[in-house]
C-alpha cells in the first residue's frame, strides 16, 4: 500500500542536500524506493553509511507520522 508522500521526490524531503545527492548518485530518486531499503541495502550505497542512514530513517518515520 502507497503512503502518502510515497512518490515525491527526494528534493522535497527534508534529508540533507548531501544525503539527497548520495541517494541520486545511487539511483535512488523517491520517497517510495528509498523506503523499500534495508539499513544494510543503504548503508552499501556509495555515500551512504551509518550517519546518513539514522537521518533517512528519522525523516521517513517523520513524514509517516504528519501524513496521519
């Protein structure tokens, strides 16, 4: 089932610029791809390790939370 938000763009995200660039280099374009991501699948992107990885899973959780 598609969350609302699941399509929009990373751009309008509230990750860091550099977490959204990470995520573009890596193919990684919207809100609904980048949920279908393991923790271990992210942290294997290039430009994506720990750090970057708490703060999309802080920001997913986030808009989850306001889209209710």
């Amino acid at each position: 089932m598609d969350m609302p938000g699941d399509r929009e763009s990373l751009a309008k995200s509230n990750l860091p610029k550099w977490v959204v660039r990470a995520l573009r280099k890596n193919g990684v374009r919207d809100m609904n791809r980048l949920r279908g991501l393991s923790d271990q699948e992210l942290m294997h992107l290039k430009g994506i390790g720990q750090r970057a990885t708490q703060l999309i899973r802080e920001t997913a959780t986030q808009q989850i939370q306001q889209a209710r």
